[in-house]
C-alpha cells in the first residue's frame, strides 16, 4: 500500500479533505497516492507537518514515523 494512503486512513481522513488542506483538488491528491504525478518538495513539508511524520518516512527513506527533531535554524 502507497505510505501516503496508509497515513492517511490511519488518520481517518478522505482524500478530499487532505487536497483541502493542500489547496488542490481531489484528482491530483489522488495522483500522488498512486504515484502517478510527483509531489512538490512544499506539499511534501505541509505533509509531513501535518501528520507529524518526517518527509523520509512519507517517501519510504525510513520505516520511522516519529518526526525529526528540529533544526536549531528553524526556532
């Protein structure tokens, strides 16, 4: 199953809510769940933040859902 998908319905969330969040619409939320399009590095943050994961869990870098710490150049 697509990482994306399996958070998502973890989470009990529809695709139209998450494109909602995205700002975009169902079909190409869907294209990203089907691998069919890529995501933009931008959406990837909004992702990740959202579901408090790391960008390298969403695209299958780490089996590791916990997020990492942040950056001491973010605070």
């Amino acid at each position: 199953m697509n990482r994306l998908k399996e958070i998502r319905e973890d989470n009990n969330y529809y695709q139209k809510d998450i494109a909602k969040l995205l700002h975009i619409d169902q079909s190409n939320y869907s294209k990203y769940e089907l691998e069919k399009i890529n995501i933009p590095i931008e959406t990837l943050h909004k992702l990740a933040d959202f579901y408090n994961t790391s960008i390298d869990y969403l695209l299958y870098r780490t089996d590791v859902r916990k997020p990492y710490p942040k950056s001491i150049l973010n605070k």
